[in-house]
C-alpha cells in the first residue's frame, strides 16, 4: 500500500510538473510574439497568425466600469473568508468580467478592433472594497485603464467589419499597458524563472531518490 501511495504522489508531482513547464514555455513564446509587434502594411501577411498589436486605444462605445469610470477591461470578484484549523483564505464566490470593445488606432491611420476577454493582463490596477474590517465578504476590483498606448497579442482575423483581434487555442489573449519589448521581457521573464524551478524540482527529487536507494 504505501509502494502505491508513494507511485501515485509522483504522479501528481510530475504532472504539476508538467502544467509548470507548459505554462512556462507558453510564456516564453508569448515573449517572441510581443517583441514583433506588426505595424499596419504588416496586417495583411499575418491573417489567421498570432501577432501583437501595440497602438492607441479607442472605445468603441461607452466603456465605464463598476467603479464609475471608463476603462477597457474589468473583472469584480464577490469573496469570502473560509476559515479551516488554524488557517484560512478568501475564495471567489461569483465573478463578473467584461472587455469593452475598443480599437487600436495605429499612428499613419488603421487600426485593429479588440473585444474578447483576456486571458491575461498585464499592468491592471485593483482595489478591495469590504462593508468593515471584521467583515468575511470582500469585493475585489481588477481594470484595465485606458492609457495613451495599449499592447495586445492574439489571433488575427479578417472580416467584413476590418481586422479583429481573437483569442488563440494555445497563446491565449493577453492585453499590457506596456510596451511591446517590455510586455515581452515580463513574459519571458516568467518563462525561465517557471522552468528553472521545474528543473530545480526534479533535481532535488532525483537526489532524493538516489540518497533512499544507498540508505
């Protein structure tokens, strides 16, 4: 029983592992799309691509958030305090999330519609907001402002309303206050840090193994 145990835990581990390194390299190769950011003559030879756009963003409509004020993107999570033993943590409970459809305006003209949710973003601005200090439901605020230049990274799709940007199966869809080289350097940041803790992980368990195998 405890061979069992012991097989089955490694399993997990390795497969944490696993979804570790993937994200990871995702992040990586999120980094590679964000350095290349396309100027607009490009749009035309990247259809149906993952490509990052870096412009000026522009609403397409109104784009107030629940705090009020006009912003791009954002996400209120409803939590709770759930205590258990000794230790406790806030759990979302419900969510509300919503993308306001917005256009990235190129500076020599063009531009590209945005209005998909995120899959990540970069640069969001949060704020908490509880009815007391003792209260166990808090309310947690996540937005995107409009700033005076927005990256995004996401397919490319050309239809008879102009070119989209959509969410892709493996990248995903990030939108980044900052620009494209340092919406890149994040991301590829993330990457090596994530794989060098998977190889740290799995060094530390093979000196595990071979120290059990000479006691």
């Amino acid at each position: 029983m405890p061979v069992i145990i012991g097989a089955v835990i490694v399993l997990v581990m390795l497969g944490l592992l696993g979804w570790l390194a993937w994200i990871s390299i995702q992040s990586i190769l999120q980094g590679r799309v964000l350095r290349r950011a396309l100027a607009l003559p490009q749009l035309k030879d990247n259809i149906d691509r993952v490509v990052s756009v870096h412009g000026a963003p522009e609403p397409a409509g109104p784009a107030y958030g629940p705090m009020g004020f006009p912003v791009l993107w954002y996400r209120k999570k409803y939590q709770e305090y759930h205590r258990s033993g000794k230790h406790g943590s806030w759990r979302t409970i419900d969510s509300e999330e919503r993308t306001n459809e917005f256009f990235l305006n190129f500076p020599d003209g063009g531009r590209v519609r945005v209005m998909d949710k995120p899959t990540e973003v970069q640069g969001m601005q949060t704020r908490t907001d509880k009815a007391s200090m003792w209260s166990n439901q808090r309310t947690v605020y996540e937005w995107l402002p409009i700033s005076p230049g927005i990256t995004v990274m996401g397919k490319l799709a050309l239809s008879d309303t102009g070119a989209t940007l959509t969410p892709d199966g493996k990248l995903g869809f990030l939108f980044s206050t900052h620009t494209p080289g340092g919406a890149a350097a994040i991301e590829i940041a993330k990457g090596i840090f994530g794989l060098l803790l998977v190889l740290g992980a799995l060094v530390f368990g093979l000196i595990l193994a071979f120290s059990a195998d000479f006691q």
